[in-house]
C-alpha cells in the first residue's frame, strides 16, 4: 500500500522509496511509519527534470523504413525516363521482329511500332489466310468467352506475337509488354516525335530469297475480319501528302543553312577543323 502511494506522487524515485520504507518497517514503530507516509504524500520527492528538446526528440525517434531510405537516397536526383524508340516495321518479317522487339522489351526499352499492317510473313497470301482461318475455329467448349481471343488487326497480332515471346505470367515479363504500342500506319502523334528506326536483322529483303512468295499482313487480315485497312490507307495518303508539302517549304530553308555551314567552316583554321572533325561537327 504504501509502494502504491509512493508510485502516484514520485514515480521516478520508486525503487529509492520501496527500500526506505523496507527498512524503516524493521526498525520503527507503526506511528513513526504513517508520519513518514504523511511527510511523503504531501512532500514528494522531484522526479529527475528531463529538457523538452530530448523529451520531443525521445518521442519522435522511430526506425526508418526502407521506403524512407530509398526516398531520401532519390532526393535531388531525376527519375530516370526510358527513351521511347519508334519502330517503322514496314517490309519487316513478322516473326523475326517480334523477337528482337521482345528482347529489348526485357532489357527495359520503351518501344512503338508503327506500320504494322506492311509487316510481312512467308508464304503465299491463300496458304495464310487458310492457317488463319484454322486458328479461328479454334475456342474453348464450356465457355467460348473465356478464349482464346482471336484478333483481326496487324497491331493486335503484333502485339499477341510479341507476348508469346515473353515470360508474360511474371511481373518482369508484364512489365515488359506494357512498355509496347503498335499501330496501323503512323498516328500524328508519333509523327512529331522524331525519327524512326528500323530493324536490318528483321527486314525482308535480308531475310527471304528474291524468288520466295510472301504475304503482306494487312492483305490477310482484311480476308479474315479486319475493316479499317482503306481507312488506313487514307490516313496514310493524307499524311505522306503533308510531309511532301513540308519538305518542299522547308527546302529553302534547309539549303541556306547549309551554305552557311560550309561558308562558316571555311574560315575555321586547318587545326580547328581537324578536331570538328573528330567529333563529327565537320
């Protein structure tokens, strides 16, 4: 009981009263006792001060996670943005494209492919279309809507080509094909972009014998379902109209920087030259 009563007032000093009071127990009478107990409640002993900086700071102090580690080791520095590589696969054969697509997918590229339906395949166009037509019958019997899921467009079996390539049941192999777009032709949004690239392992005259049939991916798919291949055309009429008009206005341009370039070369000294040329600005 009188543990208890220490422990209200003064419980910093506990350890020091429960002894006190132990021996004080053995020694004095039971008057003395509730002298001192009365001296105690009403007199308490100050508990040791403790400044309001470390109290707070005592407080406050936690382990840090890993995510406020990586958060404060990712401080000033620039998230790193994957280059988005533009693919034209015109005359490019399917099946070795989607390989190299697929290998640099897992290497962390970001890749559009553009001109899907120009993507061809060995074989005659009848051949094609009959394996095709194979592979439509093709369906589950409890519940056709479960799969498999047939797609008609160049980009979609593009895309579902590239996707048998990869571990796509792991998070890396997802990840992967998230990072790639396929259209028909070539949308004004990626038009801007800049440049595109091609892939000469892939392309068809490097490939196939000069003598082997082939088939044009978007000649089949319009036997098979496909209906917007004369909308595709048109757009890509349209667009090959309007880069023509842009080379032609921008030709004037073009040439007179490049008299100034070479008048301005000129005046460089041999040394100076020789090291532009090093570097490529020569």
């Amino acid at each position: 009981m009188y543990a208890f009563f220490f422990c209200i007032h003064a419980p910093c000093s506990l350890p020091f009263y429960a002894s006190f009071i132990s021996l004080c127990a053995c020694v004095m009478s039971p008057l003395v006792l509730w002298v001192l107990l009365f001296f105690f409640c009403f007199f308490p002993l100050h508990p040791t001060q403790v400044s309001p900086a470390h109290a707070s700071a005592t407080a406050k102090m936690v382990l840090p996670t890993r995510q406020a580690v990586d958060r404060r080791s990712r401080k000033g520095c620039k998230k790193h943005r994957p280059e988005i590589i533009v693919v034209d696969l015109k005359d490019h054969v399917l099946g070795r494209a989607a390989a190299i697509v697929a290998k640099q997918l897992l290497l962390g590229k970001k890749i559009t492919a553009v001109r899907c339906e120009q993507l061809t395949i060995a074989g005659t166009e009848i051949r094609n279309k009959i394996k095709y037509l194979q592979f439509l019958r093709k369906r589950k019997l409890s519940n056709p809507k479960l799969g498999p899921f047939h797609h008609r467009s160049p980009s979609d079996i593009f895309l579902r080509t590239v996707r048998s390539m990869l571990p796509r049941y792991t998070k890396r192999g997802q990840k992967a094909l998230r990072q790639l777009v396929a259209y028909e032709g070539i949308p004004t949004n990626v038009v801007r972009t800049g440049g595109r690239v091609v892939i000469p392992k892939a392309q068809r005259h490097y490939c196939y014998r000069s003598e082997r049939p082939y088939t044009v991916l978007g000649n089949m798919c319009k036997h098979v379902g496909w209906k917007y291949s004369d909308v595709v055309k048109k757009l890509e009429t349209a667009r090959v109209e309007k880069a023509t008009r842009h080379h032609k206005k921008t030709e004037k341009l073009r040439a007179a920087w490049k008299s100034a370039r070479k008048e301005a070369l000129s005046k460089v000294s041999k040394n100076n030259l020789e090291v532009l040329k090093k570097f490529g600005y020569a």
